[in-house]
C-alpha cells in the first residue's frame, strides 16, 4: 500500500499549514510587542518633558499643575512602563518547541531511510509536526497575553494622560 492510498496523506499539508499559521502568529505577536514598547516609551518620554516643563527653575516661569493631575500623570507614566514590559514579555526568545537533533539524525541514518514504510514516516513526521504546534501554541498564547495587557495598559496610560489635561483644564 502506498502512502497516497491511506487518509494520513491527506493530513500532512494541513498539519504543516497549522505550523507555518503557529509560526507567523509568532512573529506577529512580537512585532505587536515591539510596538508597543516603542509607542509607550515615546508616550513616557513626552510625559518627562512635560514634567521638565512644569518643575522649571525658580527663575524661569513655569507651569503648576493641580494635585489631581499630578497623580493622573504618575499613574500614567506607571502604566506606559508596565506597557513597556509587557511588549518586552511578548518578546522573550525562549519556549518554542522544535525538533530533536538527535531523533533528526536517526531520520537520516541509512537502515532508518532505506525502510519500505512511507506511512509509517509519514505518520512520525505528523506526530512531530503536532507536538511542535502543540508546544508553539501554548508560547504564543502567552505572547498574546502580554501584548493585550500591555495594549491595555497603553490605553490605560493614555487615559490618565487625558484626565490630567481634564484636571487642568477644568481646574481640578
């Protein structure tokens, strides 16, 4: 019987499509990660500014904000922090299941490759391929955990960013 006879032949462009999907998600959740540490470091990097704005010098004139901004801010510049970190977490090289070496170079020994049983290597390959998706899927739902906390962070940041301005605006 030949491999193209039996329904296994079928399954193993699907299962290599779920691990090519398993791998560009991987680099889209870390260039997502990325991201956002660079907008919420530009973000904190404003918001010092400000701050250099508003403590001045006793001889130059300077800008007061009321209390209540004030903590807004902080709070804001805590939050664009953890932002930061997130995105970094999102990042983090390690976890990524892959083949064995050693159990590649069996593969290739010549009594191992000359076997008349291309089901049999065909089904070895798709174990391989799902444990490595298995494995990629629980890292990147990780990744993905820390790239919506840090959007969410972000976005609380921002938030507090606008109702220090509120605050001053206002005169709260």
């Amino acid at each position: 019987m030949a491999l193209a006879d039996v329904n296994g032949s079928s399954f193993g462009p699907t299962i290599k499509d779920q691990l090519d999907e398993e791998r560009s998600t991987k680099n889209s959740l870390e260039a997502r990660g990325i991201g956002i540490v660079t907008s919420s470091g530009a973000l904190a990097t404003l918001l010092f500014g400000l701050v250099a704005f508003t403590r001045g010098t006793n001889n130059q004139l300077h800008w007061n904000i009321g209390t209540p901004a004030k903590y807004a801010l902080v709070a804001s510049v805590v939050l664009f922090g953890a932002a930061a970190l997130l995105g970094l977490a999102a990042n983090f090289p390690g976890g990524y299941p892959e083949a064995d070496v050693e159990r590649l170079k069996e593969r290739v020994d010549p009594e191992e490759w000359a076997k008349p049983d291309p089901i049999g290597a065909a089904r070895r390959d798709a174990v391989l391929n799902v444990n490595i998706i298995k494995g990629a899927r629980l890292v990147n739902a990780k990744k993905a955990k820390a790239v919506r906390w840090g959007i969410a962070a972000e976005a609380a940041a921002t938030v507090g960013v606008a109702l220090a301005v509120v605050f001053e605006i206002l005169g709260i």
